[in-house]
C-alpha cells in the first residue's frame, strides 16, 4: 500500500494560483500512475489531471490550459500547478496513486488538501 499525502492548498482570490503538492511512499512510485481529483461539497469527486508513469498527462475539460501536472519520479513526487483560478475550482483536492489509469479510483488516496477562491 502507498502512503500519499498533499500539501499546497489554502485560500487565494480569483485570478490566483497555487501549487498542489503529493508525495508517496515507495519505491515504485515511478511505474505507477497518478491523478488528482477533487471533491466540492455535495458533489462526486472529479478527476481533473492525471499523468501515466511514462508522463502521458490529460485534463479535464474544465482546467485545461489552466492547471499543469507533473511528476519528479526522483523525489517521489507529483504536483499541480493551477493558475487562473475561478471560485468553481473550490474543493478539496486529493492524491490518488495507482497501478494505472482505469483502476486510479481504486489506488491509495491521502487525506486532501482544502483549495478555496474567493470571488
């Protein structure tokens, strides 16, 4: 089992960026698939960026040309770099570590972190 944990969230006004951090456990993290989703209250959690363990990133719809992944396999670790944030990008964000991408649900999730902007 993999142990994540993000860091990075907090409040920031619209217009703003923030950068998401994960970092994993393990010493196969590079073989292993990564996304983030995120989860506003009452709703489903949505993924909106993912990349493979060979760096094949993709995006939702809605932060595309907005938020950036990536990965330093070397420290274990992923990020998402979000800017021009909108308050519709409230939510907590979570760290989802996987065998691959169709079964990234159900990998090893972390605790979340809490991004909000205000309008």
């Amino acid at each position: 089992q993999v142990h994540v944990t993000e860091s990075g969230g907090g409040l920031v006004q619209t217009g703003g960026s923030l950068r998401l951090s994960c970092a994993a456990s393990g010493d196969t993290f590079s073989n292993l698939a990564v996304g983030w989703y995120r989860q506003a209250p009452g709703k489903r959690p949505e993924l909106v960026a993912s990349i493979t363990y060979g760096g094949l990133r993709d995006y939702a719809d809605s932060v595309l040309g907005r938020f950036t992944i990536s990965r330093d396999n070397a420290k274990n670790s992923v990020y998402l770099q979000m800017y021009n944030l909108k308050p519709e990008d409230t939510a907590v964000y979570y760290c989802v570590v996987g065998a691959k991408l169709a079964t990234l649900e159900d990998g090893s999730w972390g605790q979340g972190t809490q991004v909000t902007v205000s309008s």
